[in-house]
C-alpha cells in the first residue's frame, strides 16, 4: 500500500496530495477531463467532459478525484487512470 503524505498550501485553501515517490496528481480542481470507464474504456453514458471538484487521496499507485458533469445531478469517484485531458 502506498503511503500517502499531505501539505497544506498557505496561498490556496486545501491540501495537495503527494504519492509514495512524491509523485503529484496530473489534474487539479477545476480542470476539464475525458472520463473512460472499464476494462475497455468503455463508459457508456457516462462518457463525455467532466470537471475536477476534489482531489482525494491515492488508492495504491492511483489518485483518485471526485467529478462532475454537467449532464448529471451526481459526483462520480474515479481513478486517475480513467482521466485524460480534455
């Protein structure tokens, strides 16, 4: 299991998340990502653009981020892996 450490940033509220070699996230809050889901990538409806509205803390080798589109009324919690820039 990886090991996680956290700081905080004086110039912007929250925490950034750091992964076991100090690996940082490749997205932050805010940012349009494609979402993929599945062994395949396939996602079904839920593919399309999604917005980054939390960073979480890492799974294994993973980050993980909360997201949100504007075509449902939910978040979705996934995998860094599942994400490529928009």
């Amino acid at each position: 299991m990886a090991t996680l450490s956290c700081q905080t940033s004086r110039a912007v509220s929250g925490f950034y998340y750091y992964g076991e070699g100090g690996e940082q996230p490749k997205f932050k809050i805010g940012q349009s990502v494609n979402y993929t889901s599945g062994r395949f990538g396939f996602a079904g409806s839920a593919r399309g653009i999604y917005k980054i509205t939390q960073l979480l803390p890492s799974e294994g080798d993973d980050f993980q981020y909360k997201i949100k589109s504007a075509a449902e009324p939910h978040e979705r919690l996934v995998k860094e892996s599942q994400l490529t820039p928009a």
